[in-house]
C-alpha cells in the first residue's frame, strides 16, 4: 500500500463549495444527544507511533467538548473497498464527521460521501475534495529538521541514518528535512538511507536499524510507526528519536526527542464549525508555526550549549523565521533545486523526488 501518506499540494481552502446540512448548535440542544464523530485507522490505535497519534487526538477532542461530542473508531481498516463498507456502517451508526487517518482511503471516501450529503468527510494526507469532503495534512519536514538539528549536535561519527518508508514526496522531504537540519549545524554530516517498503513492520524496522548502525550512523530518525528502530539503538549504544508519539518509554537512553502532531486541533475546530453549520470545502496544511508541531523533551544527556542551539531553531521555526526548504538548495548531485533567495512553494515541495546534499545513494524511482 504504497499510497498511504503521499502528500500532494495544498494550496489552502479551495472554492466555496454548498453548505452541508449538518447538527447545528441549536439541533444538538434540541435532541439531547451527543454529537457523532467517527474515524478510520489504517493500523492498531497502539501501534506506538502513527495511528496512535491519531488516536490520543481524538481523545483530546472528545474531552474539549465535556460530553457533547462521542467519538468511535476502527482500527486495522484495509486501503481498500473494506474501507467503504466501515464507513458506510460509521455513517449509518449516527456520525455526522468522519475522520479517515490515511492518504489511501481518499478514493473510497470520495465514492461514499456521494450517497451522504449531509455527512461531512476529512481525509488525512490526500488532495481530492468535494461538497462535503476535505484534507488535512501535516509539513512533517518541520519536526524532522529539529530532529536533524539534535542528530548533527550530538553525532560522534559524522553519519546519521534514516528509516524511510515508500519513495513518496512526503518521505523525500521529510528525510531531506533532516538532513538539511543536521547540516545546518555541521555541514560535514552525511546521512544514510534504508527502506523500509512499508508504514508499519517492526521487524523490518530493526533489521533496517541494525543495518544503519553497522555502517555507522549513531542517530536514527524514521517514517515509519513503530519503535523499533529506537529499541535497536537503545540495545547498541546509539541514539533515536521517536516519531508521531513520543517513543522514550521504549528506549530511555536512545530517545533523544520526538518529533509529534497535535491533531487534535484539527479534529477539535473541524467538529465545532459542523456543529454550528458553518463547515466549507477546505484543504488544511498545518506545521510547526501553527501550533501543530509537539517536541517531546530533550534526553538530559544533551549538552546545555547544544540544547540551546536547538531551542533557538524550534523558536525561530515556530515564529515562520526559519523555512527549512528556503534556498540555496541544492540535491546530492550538486544541482540546485531552490535557488539562493528563494522559498518554494508547497506545490513544489509536494513533488520532491530527489535527495539534499549530504544524503549518500541514489534516489528510488
């Protein structure tokens, strides 16, 4: 299921679109019951790292409304047309907005919303929308650069090494991210590459762990979900971050931070304008300077000078000061991508295939 998290452009709320017909404030005085809201997991709620983030969302949302809202979901939904059917049944259920967490149920949301006009439907990392459909999404690059920054302070051996999922432009970015923020700090860092060739597989996590630190990396980032690779790092001596939920638990000494979303923002403002009737056709992208980032907090091992380096990037990230794609960009070929002076745009961004400098190999077609 290589389709899972493919970011594509967001270029902010599309055309107005017509009113949905949903509870509004008044309707869901009158009935007495809660406000329903589903959502649709790709993987298990504890898989430790994505779906799990997710999950403590939707948690935080249903306690931001003190009993007005009730939240249901289903975990381990195929990208498939099984999808359909556990929509359909959320739909039927009594839910007026549905969540579905993963880039591959874009098409079967699409195909639903169709037959439930008056239902509104928010795909997590897709760009196809519709009178009653939109997207939200996350620049993931944001968290993977501060993460680069921590690896390329604390980094013995120049080599930092990366877990990557599915050659997609969201997993181009992101490992770019990181590596531009290592190299922000010493531009002599190199980093490796394994992929991984799925979201969630601990066993091919460690395996790919294990096969970075024996060609020296000794900071391992991801993108993919479960701590594996930080309970590798911690078994060998080297570091790890945690990634969509702090991972620490997992391997104390390792974990160096993590790199989190806070969805719950998301979820919590989508579901009050459907309330209110007020809900239009959006297509959100969120990132660090809109509050969405969570940094977990620093190993104590840190060094205080090292750790204030990194505070002074995540405040000057947070305040839109520092972008991390802002030329001069050039990829591991020497060419320059985004030139001195210059920032991309998120459509740019969004069709990253290529690797920064300092990322050893070749590209994935």
């Amino acid at each position: 299921m290589t389709s899972r998290r493919q970011f594509m452009a967001m270029a902010g709320a599309t055309a107005a679109a017509p009113l949905i017909t949903p509870w509004s404030s008044t309707a869901l005085a009158q009935s007495g019951e809660p406000f329903k809201v589903g959502f649709i997991y790709l993987g298990p709620a504890k898989d430790g790292g994505w779906t799990e983030g997710h999950d403590r969302a939707r948690q935080k949302m249903e306690a931001n409304f003190g009993g007005k809202v009730k939240t249901t979901f289903v975990e381990n939904v195929p990208e498939s047309a099984d999808a359909e059917r556990v929509v359909e049944r959320l739909v039927r259920e009594g839910n007026k907005l549905i969540f579905s967490t993963s880039f591959g149920y874009m098409d079967p949301i699409i195909k639903v919303a169709r037959n439930y006009p008056d239902t509104v439907f928010m795909n997590c990392a897709s760009y196809k929308t519709a009178p009653n459909v939109g997207t939200y999404n996350m620049r993931l690059y944001d968290g993977a650069y501060l993460l680069g920054v921590v690896a390329g302070l604390m980094s013995k051996t120049g080599t930092i090494g990366f877990l990557a999922s599915f050659p997609l432009p969201a997993v181009f970015l992101t490992v770019n991210g990181y590596t531009l923020g290592a190299r922000s700090v010493n531009p002599k860092i190199k980093t490796k590459v394994v992929w991984v060739s799925s979201w969630y597989d601990p066993a091919k996590e460690r395996q790919a762990a294990e096969t970075l630190i024996s060609q020296g990396a000794d900071c391992l980032a991801q993108i993919t979900d479960s701590p594996a690779a930080l309970i590798a790092a911690q078994e060998k001596g080297v570091y790890a971050f945690g990634w969509d939920t702090d991972m620490q638990r997992h391997g104390p000494k390792a974990h160096l931070t993590a790199a989190t979303t806070d969805w719950s923002i998301v979820y919590t403002d989508t579901a009050k304008q459907v309330m209110a009737g007020s809900w239009k056709t959006v297509q959100i992208l969120g990132g660090a300077k809109d509050g969405w980032l969570q940094m977990s907090p620093l190993n104590p091992a840190i060094p205080a000078a090292a750790a204030k380096v990194y505070e002074e990037k995540k405040a000057a990230l947070s305040s839109g000061k520092l972008l991390p794609f802002a030329g001069p960009v050039n990829d591991n070929t020497g060419a320059v991508k985004f030139a001195a002076g210059t920032t991309p745009a998120d459509k740019e961004l969004y069709s990253t295939n290529w690797f920064v400098e300092g990322i050893e190999g070749t590209p994935p077609k």
